[in-house]
C-alpha cells in the first residue's frame, strides 16, 4: 500500500479477505506398483479432490462475488513404484462475504467426503483447520470520521 512511512492508515469497505487453512490426510492402502488392485491409491485420490475443488468457485459463487480455494501443499510417498497409505494436503479459502465464505467451506468438506468415499477408503479423511478468521471490512462512518492517517510511529 502506498502511504508515509511510520503511519497507519485506514480506508472504508473491503479490506482484507477472510482466511482458513486447513490440513487434509487422507488414508489410502499402500503397496507395490505392480499390484494396483490390491491398493487404495491417496495420490490418485488427492489429484482428483485438488481438480475438483478448483470448481467450487466457478460453480457455487454467484458471479460477481469473490472466493479463492487453493491447494499450497501436497506430500506423499518416498519411491516412484510404491503406493504410498497416505497423502497430506494443505488448503486456503479466501472470501469477503460471510455467506459466500461458509457456501465454499461447506462445499469444500463435502468434496472430500465425497471423493474418499468414491474411492473405497476404509478411514475417513482428517480435515483439520489450522486457521479460521473473519474479513476486515472496515464501517464507512467511523474512516470517514477519522483524519487520514491515525496515528505516526514513533
């Protein structure tokens, strides 16, 4: 943001998105490459979840609204011909809008569900929140009340 070094400054409406982070695990059943059958592969499981929830946006926000789900981290494995029995994923959602924010979140847990459950997984997918906080949207009559900046660092 452009603004004088050592102030605070503040604007009205819209400001920062709200923002939740979650782990995700999911349990598959490791095994050798050469018996796929006899495997519940995570990976496949995880890159179907990932493609999948890259649709949330584009099918359950009303156009105009804003929401981001991105995928920051996927691990899993240790050798290119062994299944492995997990996969570790991390996520963000972002929204402005509260209702839009719990539309995605909702649809975000039932995906995974859902995609485990297709997949033939014998234990549910652990989903932890690692962190959960509101948008900033700041009331148009107090900014416009107050001077400029606020206050200077001293």
């Amino acid at each position: 943001m452009r603004m004088k070094t050592g102030t605070v400054s503040i604007h009205s409406g819209r400001l920062l998105t709200s923002a939740d982070a979650f782990d995700v695990c999911i349990y598959g059943r490791g095994g050798h490459g050469s018996a796929l059958q006899t495997c519940i592969d995570p990976i496949g499981i995880g890159a179907t979840i990932i493609t999948r929830l890259q649709t949330i946006v584009s099918r359950e926000v009303i156009l105009g609204e804003m929401a981001v789900v991105s995928c920051g981290s996927i691990q899993a494995g240790h050798a290119a011909n062994i299944i492995p029995d997990q996969l570790d994923l991390k996520f963000c959602v972002q929204a402005y809008d509260p209702k839009v924010r719990e539309r995605v979140l909702s649809t975000f847990e039932r995906i995974i569900e859902a995609e485990c459950q297709a997949a033939g997984v014998v234990e549910k997918p652990l989903n932890k929140s690692t962190l959960s906080a509101p948008a900033t949207i700041n009331d148009k009559a107090t900014v416009e009340g107050s001077p400029k900046y606020l206050w200077t660092i001293l």
